[in-house]
C-alpha cells in the first residue's frame, strides 16, 4: 500500500513539473538565417495596417424577423477613400451609414453572415434568422381540444346528493369521535 502511495505521488509529480521543464528547455531565440533579398516592412505613420480594432458582433446572434439587433466594432480608416460598410442580406439599417442598430428582415430561417468592410479588411460573423412563430389556423372543438365534458360538468342533482350525503357521515362521525375522547 505504501509503495504504491508513492509511486502515485512520483507520478503526479512527473505529470505536473515536465510540461514546465521542457518549455524550460526550449530556446527563447529563434535563429535567423540570411536571406538574399531583405524584406522591410512598410512604415505607417498611423501605426500598424489592421484597420479593425474590435471585430464585429452581433447581439443576439438569433432574432425573429421585425427584432432589432446591435452592432458593436472599431475602424480605424486610413482616410476619406477607405469606407465602412456593414452588409448581410438578413439586416437592414434604418439609417443609411448607421451600422449600430439593425432590423432583422423578413427572409426565410436559417443562418447568414454579417461582414463589416474596413477598408481593405473585413470582420464576418454569423447569424441566424430564427423562424416566426405561427398562429393557430383551426380554432379547437370538441372536449378533447377545449378540455370540457361531452355531457354536463355538474354530474346533475344525484352526484350532488351524492356528496351532501358523504359530508354528513364525516361530520357525525367526527362528532361521535370527539364525545369518545371526552369521557
């Protein structure tokens, strides 16, 4: 028993400290090798060429046909040249250029991509128009449909006779219960 308790403890030991060790191992430089030709990297005075700075979302990503949805991203355009357009065949924008918001049309269910163009970039994420809920087209019947009786709900003047009679008997014995107890 004790053996095994330790090599268990061995075990856990090895499988918690060798992930550590051998990125330990591994040399934090890569090596370079000299190219032919040099490679340079353009120079933007505006910092890095990605133009996207948040990608795009869409909240909820399911809504019915007529739900109004939100829109969040960032773009960072590099001038009046580069435009910002969000597209999809599912959403309309009730304000031409006003991507914040966003009206679910009326298209068949199912899913679609929602892509914002920043500039040269794009940022698509999916959507899905979920299907409307439809309205009962036969108005129901009968007593299984509407939960009713086919005859009268009462049970008639017997069955409330019936019950009269039964109360009676409970209450008389409930009597002679309690005069028993007295004495």
């Amino acid at each position: 028993m004790k053996n095994t308790v330790v090599v268990a403890g061995a075990v856990a030991a090895f499988a918690i400290l060798a992930p550590g060790a051998a990125l330990a191992a591994t040399p934090t430089t890569t090596p370079t090798t000299p190219s032919a030709t040099p490679t340079t990297q353009p120079e933007y005075p505006e910092g890095p060429l990605t133009r996207i700075t948040r990608l795009l979302t869409v909240a909820p990503a399911k809504a019915l046909p007529g739900a109004h949805v939100k829109l969040d991203f960032a773009c960072r355009t590099r001038g009046p040249e580069e435009e910002v357009v969000v597209q999809s065949a599912a959403l309309v924008f009730p304000k031409p250029g006003n991507y914040a918001a966003a009206e679910v049309q009326d298209v068949k269910p199912g899913k679609y991509r929602v892509t914002l163009h920043c500039g040269p970039e794009t940022s698509t994420v999916p959507f899905e128009v979920l299907p409307a809920k439809k309205q009962v087209a036969k108005v129901p019947s009968g007593a299984p449909q509407t939960g009713g009786t086919d005859g009268p709900a009462d049970g008639g003047p017997a069955a409330a006779a019936a019950a009269m009679g039964v109360l009676a008997v409970g209450a008389g014995g409930l009597v002679l219960a309690r005069r028993v107890r007295r004495r």
